[in-house]
C-alpha cells in the first residue's frame, strides 16, 4: 500500500507576485511623491530665489506649520482618549448591543469631514433645537466658537477616533486571556494587570492607531477649512488651497513645497 504525498505548498511568497506589489507601491506612491518632490525643488540652483526658500520665508507658512501641528495634534490626543475609551470598554466588558454600539461609533469616519463640520456648526448655532431646548443656546450675532483652533481639533478628534479604536481593539481581541485570568488567580490587583499585561499587549495597537489618527489629521482639509476659513485660521492644508486659487507660474511649486512640508511633518 503506496502512502500519497500532499504537494507542498512554499511559504515564500512568489517572485512574479512581488514584482505587481512592489510595482503597485510604485506607481500609487512612490511616483508621484518623487514628482512632487521634483516640482518643488526644480529651481533649487537659484538658492535663496528658489521657491522652495522663498515658500519657508513667508511668515504665513510657518504660521500654518505651527497651527497644523497644533490642531493635529490636540485632535489626535482627543482621538486616543475617545477611541481608546471606547476600544477597552467595548472589548473588555460584557456591555450589550456592542454591534451597534461600534456602529454608530464608526459614522464619522463613513461621513465627509466638510459634512461633519457643517452639521455641528448647526449644533452649536443660535438656532440649534437641541441648545434652545436645554437653554443653552448661545444668544444670536454671538461668535461661533467652533471658529477656532480647538474647534477644528475637537472634530478632528471625533472624526479620526474610530481609527485608533480599530487598531487598539485588533491587539485587545488577541490578547491570551489565560494570561489575564492566570494574573487574577495569583492575586494580582486590577491596576497591576492594566499595567503589567494590558497596556504592554496592547502598546503596538495604539502606537499604529495613534500615528494614522495624526497623518490623518494633518492631511484632512474639510474640518480645517469649514471652520478656519472664515475665522482667517489657515493650516497648511487650507493654505494650498488658497495658493490653488491664485495664477502664475509659480503656483504649481508653491502647492509642491506646500506639501513637501506636510510630508515632512508627517
């Protein structure tokens, strides 16, 4: 009786596979940010009259660099509070309708951020039903205090926290329960497991959803420019977007150098 060999299988992946993959990161990525690059330092053999210097001596750039920085990053802190909070509470507890809970959760990444910003502007207006219903409606030709810095990161908090929820609840399902319950049995205190077991697990998921939360913050252009625009409050994005507007020559390297610099601080 003849025994019948199962084929094996290669773990390495095959060479013509990782030719499209390596050819798809390509043409999607690498392209066109080498001909952004290109565009913005084309002159760069004119030195200080290149546009690449003059773009990093105007003040309003630097002060868009400061601005992004800050409501990028007051927005992602809100964004990790929110969708940590949100990822431990439903992943570790027994609370019910956990499906719909995160569905609802996860709207305001399915919405457009221009559509986000629009619907909480009429939130917090004079004429919002459920203000005026609690009384708390701010009184009418009174400034609207979403037209701030901590408005645009209080949004973009609220519309980048689902992505650091999903990348913590990743590490918090595959977290060895035995572990935890090992811990419990031994005596140890609900603070130490947080920290000794929890918290370590689960760092590398929100070290990933943290840094998406920021990229994505600082590349996002409805929030800013809903609410920043008409408070004169520009981040490097809506300044691309006023360059965008004007005509030359040198708007294309203007916007390239623009964006050079988000990817720097990116």
């Amino acid at each position: 009786m003849t025994m019948q060999q199962t084929p094996k299988i290669s773990s390495q992946p095959s060479r013509w596979l990782l030719s499209i993959l390596l050819l798809v990161i390509l043409l999607l990525t690498l392209i066109p940010s080498l001909r952004l690059l290109i565009e913005a330092l084309k002159d760069w053999h004119l030195l200080g009259d290149s546009t690449f210097a003059q773009v990093l001596q105007e003040p309003s750039t630097w002060r868009a660099f400061s601005r992004s920085l800050y409501t990028s990053g007051l927005g992602t802190l809100i964004a990790v509070c929110l969708g940590s909070l949100f990822a431990f509470s439903v992943t570790l507890t027994n609370i019910r309708a956990k499906t719909a809970l995160v569905f609802c959760f996860m709207l305001p990444m399915m919405i457009p951020p221009q559509v986000t910003a629009l619907s909480w502007l009429q939130l917090m207006g004079p004429g919002s039903p459920l203000l005026n219903t609690l009384g708390l409606a701010p009184a009418l030709g009174s400034p609207q205090p979403l037209y701030s810095a901590e408005g645009i990161a209080m949004l973009l908090g609220i519309q980048h926290a689902p992505l650091v929820f999903l990348a913590l609840r990743t590490s918090l399902i595959h977290l060895p329960g035995d572990l935890i319950e090992a811990a419990r049995l031994s005596g140890a205190r609900q603070h130490h497991i947080w920290l000794d077991i929890i918290l370590p697990l689960t760092r590398n998921g929100l070290i990933a959803g943290t840094s998406i939360a920021f990229v994505s913050a600082l590349g996002n252009f409805g929030i800013p420019a809903m609410l920043g625009i008409p408070a004169s409050y520009y981040v490097l994005p809506t300044l691309i977007y006023q360059k965008m507007s004007g005509f030359g020559p040198s708007v294309l390297p203007e916007m390239a150098s623009l964006s050079v610099l988000i990817g720097v601080l990116a």
